[in-house]
C-alpha cells in the first residue's frame, strides 16, 4: 500500500474523468440516455455538462457515446467508454467491473487526449420508497496527452444511482470525486433514461396481404434484461 501511493504522489496534475452511471450495467440490446451537471471543487473551480447515450452490446460489455462542454480548464469533450462487466452483480456477490474511456477534451484553445481506466465495484439494493438503487466505488487512472506532453493522475470515485419512478425506467445519479494523487475533486448530479430493448435488424419487405409478425422465444428474456413488462410492474 505504501508503495502504491508513494507511486501515486509521484504523477502530475490531471484533470478528472466522471464514472456517472457506467456501473448501471445494460442488459443486451438495451439502451439508455442521460444528463448531468458537475462542479470541480479544486483550485479553479469549474463548471460543466454531459450528455450520454449507452447500448448493452452483450452479457459482458456496456458502452456508451460521451458529449459535454464547461468552462475554464474543462470545455468542450467528446468521447466514448466501455464497461466489462467481470462479475455480475449476483444476490450475494459484488459486482466488478472495469471502465475505459477516451476523450478528447479541449481546454482554453488547446485540445487533447484524455483516457481513463479502473475497477469499480457496485451493487444494486433496494433504495428509498422500496425502489432499485444502485451504489458503486472504484479507483481509476488517467493519461492526458497535450501538446506533445503527457500527465497523468488518479482519483478514488464513490456514487449511486436510484430509481425515482416505480416504473424502473427513469433514475437520477449523484458522485463524489475524492481527490488522490494531484487530481481534480468534483461533485454531479445527473437524470436517466432507460429505453427498453432496441431493435437495429434491417426492414423486410412484406407481401402484399401479409401482416410483419414477431416470434418469440420459449424461453422469454434473460435474466436481468430491461423489458416493457417489467417497467409496468
């Protein structure tokens, strides 16, 4: 442990990359759609937004689409991550995962590079007024390339996000970034939108009289998946 935070001390200032709902995992063909606001709390101060689209590719990845914009140090990015999720989030097991992201990230009038890496644990329990939350915490490390120079940092990130109808399709998220090793530390809030299943096969052509069926499987949907039956209860 020594080690791993003498290590840490050693890196150069970098700015932070948010988690937000990245550890809310999407089960396949799934999507969702959110926004969020974020304040950095360290010397400048800053203010800025996001916007994020994610797709469950499969039982393992989650990834998403990233746009935002701020001020000072921190304007306008644009990007995508990826989630594996390693071990699901079974009823008596944590779930881990692990997050990568790239942005590039522009600040005043140089742009950049901007990646971040890490584990994060979560678990997804019963909130308030009985509906899901979701709770996570990981440690990630970041590279910035600029102008020819690299700087890299790490932080430690704690957050949850919670169901806010009984329909389990709309949420709101809340994240603490803790400042480690010569970082940014921040605070957001932001709103989501669960979309359901999504459908990307190419349109047939019918025959004329004919009505587009859809077969269904015996087996009905895997377990964790998102459907419209489920946002009803």
């Amino acid at each position: 442990m020594k080690l791993l935070l003498t290590l840490l001390a050693l890196f150069p200032l970098c700015a932070h990359a948010t988690v937000f709902d990245a550890a809310d995992i999407l089960p396949p063909n799934s999507g969702a759609v959110s926004g969020m606001g974020e304040i950095v709390l360290t010397d400048p101060t800053s203010e800025g937004i996001e916007g994020h689209a994610r797709y469950g590719l499969n039982e393992d990845w989650n990834v998403g689409a990233i746009v935002g914009t701020g001020d000072k140090d921190k304007n306008f990015r644009l990007g995508g991550e990826g989630v594996f999720n390693l071990l699901p989030d079974w009823e008596k097991q944590l779930g881990l995962s692990f997050l990568g992201k790239v942005l590039y990230l522009r600040r005043f009038d140089t742009g950049g590079l901007q990646t971040q890496v890490g584990p994060m644990l979560h678990k997804r329990i019963t909130g308030w007024n009985s509906l899901p939350a979701n709770i996570q915490a990981g440690i990630f490390w970041e590279l910035e390339a600029r102008s020819g120079n690299f700087t890299s940092g790490s932080q430690i990130e704690v957050g949850s996000n919670f169901d806010i109808a009984s329909a389990g399709r709309a949420y709101m998220a809340t994240e603490l970034g803790i400042r480690l090793a010569r970082t940014d530390s921040y605070i957001l809030v932001g709103l989501g939108f669960r979309l359901g299943d999504l459908e990307f096969s190419p349109r047939k052509e019918q025959h004329e009289g004919s009505l587009p069926s859809k077969k269904k499987g015996s087996g009905g949907s895997s377990k964790g998946d998102y459907s419209d039956e489920d946002f009803k209860k």
